[in-house]
C-alpha cells in the first residue's frame, strides 16, 4: 500500500494546478491514466475568459458583464453565487497561469482579448489556437520538478476506497483508491484522506466527440459508485464546429475542433449554397450561444439533407487564418483544405458535459475528503450550457479554493481518521479477457446509442430506447467486469456504461426543453422544472 498526503486523479489544468498548491504542504501523487499531455486541457483551443484590470480589460467590460453573459448562456440553471464568485477569480487565475509560465498573446503592450458566442465583449486570453497545450506545458514542467508530487503516468484509478465501501455505515470518508497499473497489470492500494477528482469529462461516451480518447467519464462513474451525488448530466454541449472528415465515419471517426474563436473573429456559418442561415434562429448570427448554434445546425442538415454546414472565413485578409489560428489552418492543409479560399465542411459533436459530481465551491463532494475540480465537477457555475472559455477559469479557481478548504477541514498535520484494514485488490478467480471482440462490439453500441438517441434533439421514445440498450449493456459489462482480469478496455467500458445511464437518467427527469437538453414534446423552459437534477447510488 502506498501512503499519500494528496491523491489527485487526472492531470489537467485542474489537477495540476491543485497539486502545485497542495505539494507546499505535503506529499502528493498525480495519477494520469495515459501520458500526462494527453488531458482534455491540451487539447482546448479558444481560450480562458477574464475580465482584467482596466488597463488590460476591453473597454466598457465588467465582471458584471461577464456575469450576466454566463447567466443568460445558463439559461435559468446556474447558481448565481458561483457565477459571481468565480468571474471575481478571473484575474487570480489569470496571474496563476502567468506565474506558472504560460505566455498568452499580446498585442502593443496589452493582452489580446478574443471573442466567442454568447460573450457580448472581448475578453478571452489565448495562446494562438493552442491554449490548452501551452498551459499544460507550463504547468507540467513545474509538477515535474517539484520534489514533493510524483506523477504516475499509464495508471488508471480502479475506485475510490470509502468507509462505506469498507462496511460502515454511518461514516462516509474517502481512504483513497484502488489503481491500476498499465505495465505490471497489478492494482495497487493508494492510502489517503485527501482525494481530488480531476479526470476531466466524458465526450468519448458520443460517436462523435471533440475529446480525446481519455474522456471516458471516470470520475463521475467513481464517484457515483462511491455514493456521491452527482447532477444535471443531461447537459452535454455540443460544439457546434467540428470538422466534418467525409472519409471517416463511425467509431473510428477522427477529427478537430474548429474553434468558436474563428467566428468570434468574424467567421460565418453558411449553407452549401453560401446562405447565412444562423439569422434565421437567432439575432446574434453565428455568435449565438452554443447550444442555439448547434440545434440551428442539427436542423439544417436534417431539413437539407446535407451531410454538413461551413465556416466561411474567405473574406478575411490573406494570411489571417496562418497567423492566428496556425494549429487549425495546418491541420485543415492536411486534408487538402485552405481556410483563405476553402469554406470549411463543419458539423456538431459532444464537447463538454456541464454536469458532473455535485460540489460546493471549494471543490467539495458529499463524501468526505472527497474533491471534484474542473469538467468533473459539478459546481453550478454553467448551469444548462456553459459560456465558451469559462471552464479552463472554472477548474483552476476551484482548484485553488480546494486546497484553501482541505487545509482548513484536513490539514495533513492532523491524523483524520484511524483507517480501517483495507483489503488488498482480489481478482478473484478471474482470465484474462479471450472475447475482446464483445467488449469493442458494446463500447461501439453505447457510443451509437447515445449519438442517435441522447443527442441535440431528444424525445421520450428516444431516451426510453436508450434506456433499454443500457440496461442490456450494464449486465453485459458487470459480467466482463466480475468475469475478467481488469484492463484498461473493461474499466473504460464499465465507466461509460455508468455515465450514459446517468445522462440518461438525468434526461428522463427534466420534463421541458432548457439550455442544452432539447425536447421534442416540451420544447419550452418549465419554471417549475428550473431546478438541478441530482442524483445519488445509495
Ligand atoms: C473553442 O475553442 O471553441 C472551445 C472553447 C471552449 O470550449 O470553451
């Protein structure tokens, strides 16, 4: 058993920038299911929104305004604390990155302040189209040099170890979790009272997905199964600009993110024959919020028959694209495409999930020592939709109020709880997997399931369909589950299965069509239904 003061799965923005704090005051260890660039983080494009001092801030911009943008894109659902709380963390945050090393652009001595759908300023910093990556960077050469975190790299958590799964009944406390480890295929005990969830989101669990493959909903599914509440996982955003790769459909459908950041800077939504039809459902244009942009987009390629729509960006001057936007201008080259004469062929997929494991806003779960930050994490800052560009601010400021709360509830100096005995991992009497072929067969099922039944557009008879399939599924995994030697492909599996039955789950609760869940039969907001759908195992 390995003895840790701090026990943070996943190593995005989120759980790095809690383990730089945290390693100040004790031992800490990073678990990171593949290598430690491969989070959600590396991959966001747009950016991180703050509104600046004002000298740095667009003119007119206040928090205020960034408030009301986040609200208004929450359409009813967030908490209005976290909003105010945690636009006020905005410049924090911004200053932590700068600290951490990270270089967001600059333009005459000032920052260069984007702009993306449903913000009314410009007000998000960005590294080019990379911001992700170049944050990661920053942060990843620091954990790496600090003496006090080791990152495991290739470890996947199994579960979270609680009193409860131990046999208590009325003390619910995290001890740690159980990992597996890629190489040796051993799980390993990791002791500690201090856990942090930072594994990101769970696009992977959508045949179409903006994520990497990493996004498999694990801490959610952990979560869930340890008995913390989890909330509102029927809101999954779409993005409503992925490349569309005519030559690759399926589960095996690969593709990038065309970030909104292009039509923050005038890029424009057109059908084949050129038409500018994002007027025809929304005043903004083109910069409407996602979700009105996505279900526009939806409609359009069902009424049209189209396979996609494009993102014009031809009328900008010549080398724009190259010069601000490098990452998607050399990427679109490598299929033949250029963005100055090219529209490009675009299409919605899963993008982020606003839902997550129900936290305060210090990161806090319903389990005891129990932590939740960034796209894990339910805090009720997004409320139905999130605002572009707030989730990187989201996980860095709770990150650091996490540490704040578990110094002031846990400090490592003092002993929280005499553990009980935990049982060294039992894998049973179990062989390793011989039907690999079924496991692929049902991560495909569940992935198309949820895309043709739980996505943009849903309906009663869809999500009872889904429903069923999951069910199957659930039984069918269970039996690989108890039946095989874990690896990576059965916990993955395993984990999906949980977080589409829970999106589902939450889906069949809410009764009207608010933010990112689109009803057929109730296609209004209910007031009576303006409230989180929470949800709890036992
Ligand atoms: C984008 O660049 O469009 C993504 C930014 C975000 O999801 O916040």
């Amino acid at each position: 058993m390995v003895e840790t003061d701090f026990l943070v799965i996943g190593a995005g923005i989120g759980g790095l920038s809690f383990a730089l704090r945290a390693a100040a005051s004790g031992t800490v260890t990073v678990i990171c299911k593949g290598a430690i660039m491969e989070s959600n983080t590396s991959w966001a494009q747009g950016g991180i929104s703050s509104v600046l001092g004002f000298d740095q801030r667009a003119p007119g911009d206040t928090n205020e305004k960034h408030v009301a943008d986040t609200l208004d894109a929450g359409a009813g659902l967030c908490d209005e604390e976290a909003v105010r709380v945690l636009v006020a963390e905005g410049e924090a945050t911004i200053r932590d990155l700068v600290e951490s090393g990270v270089n967001f652009d600059q333009e005459g001595g000032k920052y260069s302040l984007g702009k993306e759908g449903g913000h009314t300023e410009r007000r998000i910093l960005h590294c080019k189209d990379t911001t992700g990556k170049e944050i990661m960077l920053a942060l990843v050469s620091q954990a790496q040099a600090h003496p006090n975190i080791t990152i495991l790299e290739d470890h996947f958590a199994v579960d979270l170890i609680t009193t409860t799964r131990l046999g208590a009944v009325t003390d619910d406390r995290v001890l740690g979790a159980y990992v597996l480890s890629k190489a040796s295929g051993d799980v390993i005990r990791y002791r500690s009272d201090r856990v942090v969830l930072a594994t990101g989101g769970c696009g992977k669990v959508y045949l179409y997905t903006t994520n990497p493959d990493s996004a498999t909903g694990d801490g959610v599914a952990m979560a869930w199964r340890a008995g913390a509440k989890v909330s509102n996982m029927e809101f999954t955003q779409f993005h409503p600009t992925c490349f569309y790769n005519p030559a690759a459909s399926g589960a095996e459908a690969r593709s990038f993110l065309v970030s909104e950041a292009v039509r923050g800077e005038g890029g424009v939504l057109v059908d084949a024959k050129g038409r500018e039809f994002m007027y025809d459902y929304d005043e903004r244009g083109s910069l409407a919020p996602r979700d009105i942009v996505a279900r526009a987009i939806d409609q359009e390629i069902k009424k049209t028959g189209a396979h996609c729509v494009y993102l014009d960006v031809t009328h900008k001057p010549k080398g724009f694209m190259k010069e601000r936007f490098p990452f998607i201008y050399q990427s679109l080259r490598e299929y033949g495409l250029d963005a100055e004469t090219d529209p490009i062929p675009v299409v919605p997929a899963a993008h982020y999930q606003c839902g997550g494991v129900l936290t305060d806003l210090h990161g806090k779960t319903t389990v005891r020592g129990l932590f939740a930050v960034g796209e894990v994490a339910c805090t009720g800052f997004h409320g139905a939709n999130r605002l572009a560009s707030n989730s990187l601010l989201e996980a860095n400021a709770i990150a650091r109020r996490a540490y704040e709360e578990m110094m002031r509830l846990y400090p490592p100096s003092k002993e929280v709880i005499e553990a009980p005995a935990i049982p060294e991992w039992n894998h049973g009497d179990v062989t390793p997997p011989d039907e690999l072929v079924n496991i692929y067969h049902n991560w495909d099922e569940v992935r198309r399931t949820m895309w043709d039944y739980v996505s943009i557009v849903r309906s009663e008879n869809r999500l009872r369909r889904a429903a069923c399939r999951l069910r199957n599924l659930r039984m069918e995994v269970r039996e690989f589950y108890w039946g095989y030697r874990v690896n990576y492909d059965i916990l993955e599996l395993r984990n999906l299965v949980t977080v589409a039955s829970l999106i589902i789950d939450c889906a069949q609760m809410r009764k009207e069509s608010r933010g990112l869940h689109y009803m057929l039969e109730y296609p209004d907001k209910v007031e009576l239904q303006r409230k989180d759908s929470v949800l709890r195992r036992f």
